[in-house]
C-alpha cells in the first residue's frame, strides 16, 4: 500500500486562530514579568498543583510545554547531548535533556514564535511526581541555578483502586507548600481566590473531556494530531477563565463540524486509539500518511491526561489530590486495561497503536504484555511503534511508515 498520495483536503479547525493567541498571550506576559519583576512566576509540572499556585496569585510557566515545543520544533535532537555532557542520562526523560540543553545553550522556540530571549526566570519551583521522579530532578537543576526553592508533591505509583489514605497523604502534601509559596510571593493564602482556581479548572476540564469525546462520532470531527495542539490551554491556562471560554468556543465548533458531517479524514475508513506519548517533531508527517491511509487517530491517553473533573471546588485540597492521583499513568496493569476496553466502548476503534517511548518507561505501557492482553480482550489489532517523545535519534521514519500501513492492510484483510 502506497501512502505517498497527496493529503486529502480537511476544513481547518477556526478555533485554532484564538488558540494561537492565548498561546501567545501567556508566553509575553511571563516574559514580561520575568524582566520586570511585576509579578512572582512559578515553575510547574504539567500535572501539578497549578491551581493552588494560580490561588496564590503567581504566573505559572510549565517546562513541559517548552519540552514539547523543542520537540515540535526539532530543536531538542541537537539539545540533548549537552545536557548529555554534565551528566544527565541519554535514557532519561527527553524533555529533561532537551530543556536543560537549551538553557544551557541558551536557546529558546520562543525566540522565533514570539520574539522572546529566553524562558522566565522562576521564583519557586513546584512538582508533582505523578508523571515520574525525573521532574523533581529536572527541577532540581533549575533550583541550582536559579538559587530558589523547589517544592513538590510525592505521589504514589501502581496503584489499583484509590484509598482514602492515599487522598489524605496527597492533600495534606498539598496544603504543606502554602508557608513557602507564602513566603515567596508576599501574600496570604486566600482560600476564596483558589477555590475560584480550583472551579475554573473543573469547569475546564469537563469541556475538554466533551472536546475528546466529541471524536466518537462517525465520522470525527478532528483527531489526535489536532488534540495534541489544542489541548494547550488545559495545560498552560487550567484554573483560568480564559481556558473555559476558549473550550466553550472549541467544542461549539466540533459540535457544529458533526452536525455538518465534516470529517477530520476524507472518506474515513478506520479508527485507530494512540497509547503512548507523541512524537513531537513527527506530528505533521504521521497526520500526512494517516490521511494518506484514510484513517482517523480518534483518540488517546495522553491528551485524556489533562482531564480532572473530579475537582471540587467545595473540597479543593482533597478533589486536587484525587484528581491528581486518579490519572492513567499512576496507576496498575489491571486499571489501564480496563480504561482503554472502555474507550474502545465509546470510540469504536479498529486497532491500537503504542509509542515505546525511549526515553519515556512511564508513559510507555506496552512493555509488560498489554498489547497482547488487550488484543486477546478487545478482539482487535495492536502494534508497537518504536520512538521517542523528542530524541529523533531514536526514531526511524522509514521503519515506521512501513509498520503502519503493514498494519491498515492487516485491517483491510480483516
């Protein structure tokens, strides 16, 4: 089968002209603040608890985004062995060694997108180990070089059904950063303004879920390739307004594309579940050939990761720490089998698709047999490809493109 067809025509999604601007929009005022010094910047991971940082009044910078954006940009290849060279790992998260390697070389995507030198300088840094250990070392570095604290949650792993004492822990971690958060920005804990955060953010998250799950029609309205860009403001302006009204506008229009029937494949034949991390630098070339195959990547467990409508507003400490907790990437083989049989209910995909990211074991989750349990359960196809979240190097374009349209012909022949 040929993929090198001309990639069929798709209506553009409007909704991304105020995405760009948002995007824009956060990245001047954090630069503006970083030269300026008119308001304290917290660094966060992208799992974090940015809505007590938002509560309290700080501009919140998520290095992650900028790790992606190295990525999408390929900028991160050429990054990573410097950071390679102080002593972080190859087989450590890309992100980490992308981010640090363009400090380093003092190199920013930001420069050319927006005209900005270099990311803002932090006042306080603060993680949340629910993804993995490696953001509390990755803040570890920042915390060295900027000489200011770095604080952060430690979540528990592997875990089956949430207990109450895993709640109680993570709240209680939670609300033990207010005296250094306090002490860095110069101002009381306001528990009105962060419940404020803490509903803005729900409200956020249960659009963006409406946003994913709006790909279960037939045909979807967008895909993966999309969702990967759009979900921008769940991460980088969750417990704002701003991310509300910008979902509100999006799902508006999705709605709309599905009462028009507007496809985000032409002729769409199959639908496909993407496990893993994106390629970054890859987005624009595996949107090409999955065109090309007439098949529709309709939905995924990373861009589900920014979903928390178990937030509660009326008990922000312990609806953070469930929401936090209750995330695919923590929890056990059993749990995330049972989580994708349900996509499968809502969605109706054909195959699935698992990224063995390189540099990314927590997010990679088809090293311990799932696929092979989950094509037994499902009754549907399931392949590996071989890659990285941003380490190129560890990617074959050519080994890929002929994996995945050996797998369409699979399903054809199915």
């Amino acid at each position: 089968m040929s993929s090198q067809n001309k990639k069929l025509p798709t209506k553009p999604i409007e909704a991304t002209k105020t995405l760009k601007k948002i995007m824009a929009r956060h990245f001047y005022e954090l630069d503006e603040a970083s030269r300026t010094g008119n308001k304290k910047i917290a660094w966060c991971t992208s799992v974090g608890p940015a809505e007590l940082l938002r509560g309290m009044g700080f501009l919140v910078y998520f290095p992650e985004n900028h790790g992606a954006l190295l990525g999408a940009t390929r900028m991160a290849t050429e990054l990573i062995p410097y950071a390679n060279a102080i002593g972080y790992s190859p087989d450590i998260c890309s992100y980490l060694t992308s981010d640090i390697g363009a400090y380093l070389q003092k190199k920013t995507p930001l420069t050319k997108a927006y005209n900005i030198k270099s990311v803002p300088r932090p006042d306080v840094l603060v993680f949340n180990t629910n993804q993995c250990r490696d953001v509390q070392d990755w803040f570890a570095f920042y915390a060295r070089e900027f000489n200011v604290p770095s604080i952060g949650v430690y979540t528990h792993r592997d875990i089956a059904k949430i207990k109450d004492y895993h709640i109680q822990d993570i709240a209680k971690q939670i609300q033990d950063l207010i005296p250094i958060l306090e002490e860095v920005s110069g101002q009381k804990f306001d528990m009105d303004r962060f419940k404020e955060a803490v509903a803005l953010s729900k409200r956020t998250s249960e659009l963006w879920r409406a946003c994913l799950e709006s790909a279960a029609a037939i045909p979807s309205p967008w895909n993966f390739f999309d969702a990967t860009i759009h979900m921008g403001p769940a991460v980088v302006a969750r417990g704002t307004k701003e991310a509300v009204d910008y979902y509100e506008l999006l799902l508006a229009e999705l709605k709309e594309r599905i009462e028009q029937g507007v496809a985000s494949i032409e002729g769409e034949k199959y639908r496909l579940y993407w496990e893993g991390m994106p390629i970054w630098g890859k987005l624009r070339a595996l949107s090409e050939l999955f065109a090309s195959l007439k098949t529709c990547i309709v939905a995924s467990t990373y861009c589900n990761s920014w979903i928390f409508d178990q937030l509660d507003p009326e008990q922000p400490f312990e609806s953070m720490a469930r929401a936090y907790t209750e995330l695919f990437i923590v929890r056990d083989e059993g749990y995330k089998e049972d989580y994708i049989a349900n996509c499968h209910k809502l969605f109706k995909f054909h195959g699935i698709i698992f990224h063995d990211a390189k540099t990314c074991p927590n997010n990679s989750n088809n090293r311990y047999g799932m696929p092979e349990r989950l094509t037994k359960r499902l009754g549907i196809p399931a392949i590996t490809i071989n890659g990285d979240l941003n380490d190129l190097r560890c990617y074959s374009e050519e080994q890929a493109r002929t994996n995945i349209e050996a797998f369409i012909e699979q399903l054809e022949e199915g």
